[in-house]
C-alpha cells in the first residue's frame, strides 16, 4: 500500500475512535435531569435574571431549546407519574398529590404490565441509576439498579448532628424538617444535599462508562425548604428572602449540572450522550401557610419566575405546567435549535426508547410520542393535536394556540390565544363560543374515559358531585 494511503487510513481509524465520537448504531447514555418547583423563567436561556445558569444555558447551547415544553400536572406527584409512565396519569388514577398518600396507594390502577421509563431502558441493556426525589407509587429499588438520595416528597439540605437528612433515604419520613430558611451548614463540614446528588451523578457515570447507562437526575432543589450554603449568602444578598435562598439553590443546582457535563466531556462521552432537561411544575408561592416561615418574610411571594407566564404552581394556567424543556444529543441533533411546537414530558418515554433502538414493553401503553423525528426535522407539524391535563373538575386543554383552561368555580372556562397573549390576560370565550364550547367538550369527553380518582372513598366514585378538592384552598395545602 502506498504511504500517503496508509497515512490516509490511520487519519480515518483515528477520527472514528476519537473520543467522543459515536459509532453507528450504538445506543447512547441518556441523562434525565428534572428539577423540582422551577420557573419556566429562572433559567437564563428562558431569560431569568435570579441566578446564573450556564451550564444549563449551555444545553441549549449544544441543543434544541422547546418554547412549549409540557408537565403533565401541576403539581409534582402526578407530574413525576406522567414521566415515569410516559402516558396521562390520569388513565392509572392519579391526578393530584393525594391520590399517591399511602392509603390512597391501592387504588392506583397502574397494573403490573405498565413498565416504568427505567425498568424499559433496562430491559433494553441499560443500567439504570435515580438519584433524589422518586415520589412515584412503586419501589425504586425495583425500577432501577442503583438509587441514591432518594425522596418522596422533599428532604432537608444539611444533615444533622446524626449525619442524616431529614425525609432522605428513609421510606418512613416523606416530608423534610420543615424549617425555612437555613444558610449552612449548621454541622461542620456537612455536604449541602444538591452537591451530593452532584456527586453521586459523577460517580455513577464514572461507574458505568463502559455500557450504555440511564441516569434519572431528580434534584429536590429548587423545592422548599428554602435552604441555601453560607458561602453564597453576600452572592444573593441584594434579593429579598427567599429569593435570596432560592437564587442560591438555583445556582448550586446548575453547579453541579455543570460538574455532569464536564465528566462527560472528560470521559469521552459527550457526543452521543442524549441530555434532557426539565422539571415537573412552576414555581411555588410561598406563604406563612408553609410550615416554619421566618417571621418579617413576604405574607405571599412567588419562589422563583414563571417570566412571560401567568400562573404558578398548583394552577392550569401556563406558569404551572409550563416549564424549561432542553433535548441535546450532539450525535444526532442540531446545536442552537429552538423548536416551537407543543410537547410534554410524557413524550420521554417513547423518545428515549426509540433513542435506544427499543420496542415499547408488551403490557405497557404510551400516550406519549417520539419527538426525535420532529426534532430532527424528519417530521413537520406537531406531535400533539391536543394536550389535557386534568383535576377533579379543574384542568385545560391545548389545541393549537388556543387553550382552555377549565375551573370549578365561575368562571367556569376561559379560552386563551397563547400566539398573541402568552400572559393568558385576556379571556376570548365570550368573543369565540363555538370554540369554546367544541374544547370544552372535548375537554369532558376525554376526562369520560377516565377511572376514578384514587383519593376518591368508594362510595362517592359515583357522585357526581364537585371534587372537593378543586378549591383554591385545598389546592395550596397540596401542593407539598
């Protein structure tokens, strides 16, 4: 063989196995980091100002940036059961933070055939890692191989005096210690409890670079107790508290994001790693209604920014299910991207089994589609005719631009032109009735295929009577 035509082949064995290349077919590392109680504007590439976010600017950056990225809930139980099923959680029985409290648990319709998203990935060859908060109905020591740190509702971010933290890894304590408003660590030397989460990531991707590996990276921040390291506190000293906290949570958080990223850089693995980032409902409004709050802080503040949106967490207005939503994968989709059509995180599911090169569990039913194809330009038009969302009688569906969102109290449906009033300020139903009333019903009629709630007792699942629960007041005490 002549030189320069070995030389030319050495150059081309050398570029296929440069580190971070992807060689065709092989199914990539998928990393599925999901935030709790952020605002669709906090992160800065969604215009916040609170705290810097670059490594998750950064994503987009590398990625494909959704404007109109869905949780499937407001609130973060029935949100996270929409993830992990990728279908409407509604279908199983659960639509509010309620239905998933342990003596509601059996009535859960969610048979033993439906996989969750971890337990396919395995199936598929992956091994399968969750860190923080699980908050779902089943056992995460058998839906995935390895967890840490694991939560149901919240946990505390500084240990105690025992090396423990309150409501983590402990499946008898669901709820943190309560307390608001810590800048610590109060124990020398105690790991802040998102740092930790930041480590055991490294770690586990370490672990597991050899193999194909889902990583579940379900941070408790930025969710209450508003607890924050001392080392930030001159940082954030010109905000209010808790924004002050929260900015400080925000930036830990997008910290240590950027401690995951740097290993896969460092490792070689950056390039056919599929990244998703994104969260489970909007930002929380604090009040003294929240156990332990600090005297001389705000009587009603929002925790956080939902930017342009109205609206925030426990609400079917944009600022409660709205939420950042970030695709990179360097290996099959393009850098700087911005894509505006309607998804939901219930598309997950179906987007990383077929990321995979999987098949959909016998027994299991998506409602959730494959967005790669979209993403990627190979399809046009949207993933989603319509999206629902659905609690007791309050909800909303998206159709197009139009949304409807739907209430127990009067008024009873308001329609909105999210292209022209992203802020949802100015009510069309009276100006549009034949549209209101064609979302609306098929708003009911989705909403008549459902089973009942699983916090309903037995004997009023054939009442017809208004959910309880729909009232603004129960919703607040619910939203954990």
């Amino acid at each position: 063989m002549k030189p320069l035509r070995v030389c030319l082949l050495l150059l081309w064995l050398l570029s296929v196995a440069a580190p971070g290349s992807a060689a065709p077919g092989q199914k990539p590392n998928i990393i599925l980091i999901f935030a709790d109680d952020l605002g669709y504007g906090d992160p800065g590439c969604y215009g916040g100002k609170l705290a810097p976010t670059p490594a998750i600017d950064s994503l987009t950056q590398g990625g494909i940036r959704c404007t109109d990225g869905y949780a499937t809930a407001p609130v973060c139980a029935p949100s996270r059961f929409g993830l992990l099923t990728g279908s409407y959680q509604q279908r199983f029985g659960m639509q509010w933070n309620e239905d998933q409290h342990l003596r509601n648990r059996p009535r859960l319709q969610l048979p033993e055939s439906h996989r969750t998203l971890p337990e396919a990935l395995r199936e598929a060859g992956y091994v399968t890692g969750q860190l923080g908060k699980w908050n779902f109905v089943r056992d995460v020591k058998t839906c995935v191989d390895e967890a840490r740190d694991v939560m149901d509702w919240e946990g505390d971010y500084f240990p105690g005096p025992d090396g423990r933290y309150v409501g983590v890894d402990d499946p008898k304590k669901v709820d943190s210690g309560k307390v608001q408003g810590i800048w610590g660590p109060q124990q020398p030397g105690g790991e802040y409890l998102t740092d930790r989460i930041g480590r055991h990531a490294v770690e586990f991707i370490e672990k597991h670079q050899a193999r194909p590996f889902f990583l579940y990276l379900a941070f408790n921040a930025v969710h209450s107790p508003w607890q924050a390291k001392a080392a930030d506190r001159e940082r954030f000293a010109h905000l209010e508290p808790p924004l002050s906290f929260y900015a400080a949570m925000l930036a830990t958080m997008d910290e240590n994001i950027g401690r995951v990223l740097v290993t896969l850089k460092e490792l070689g693995l950056e390039e056919n790693t599929l990244v998703v980032f994104t969260a489970d409902n909007g930002p929380a409004m604090g009040s003294p209604g929240i156990k332990v709050w600090p005297q001389g802080w705000p009587q009603r503040i929002l925790v956080g920014s939902a930017g342009p949106l109205n609206g925030c967490k426990a609400q079917y207005l944009e600022g409660g299910i709205r939420e950042p939503f970030i695709v990179r994968w360097p290996a099959r989709l393009k850098a700087g991207a911005e894509y505006r059509q309607p998804v939901s995180t219930m598309d997950l599911y179906a987007t990383f089994l077929a990321a995979a090169g999987a098949p959909v569990p016998a027994g299991t039913r998506l409602d959730g589609v494959n967005l790669l194809p979209y993403l990627t330009g190979e399809k046009i038009g949207t993933p989603h005719q319509s999206l629902y969302w659905k609690h007791g009688t309050e909800g909303a569906v998206r159709e197009g631009d139009w949304k409807l969102v739907v209430s127990g109290r009067k008024p009873q449906v308001r329609l909105f032109n999210l292209a022209q009033d992203l802020g949802e300020t100015k009510d069309l139903s009276a100006e549009k009735p034949e549209l209101t009333q064609r979302l609306h019903q098929a708003w009911r009629d989705w909403s008549a295929t459902l089973p009942p709630r699983a916090a309903e007792p037995p004997q009023e699942r054939a009442s017809t009577k208004t959910n309880k629960s729909a009232t603004p007041g129960k919703e607040r005490k619910a939203q954990k």
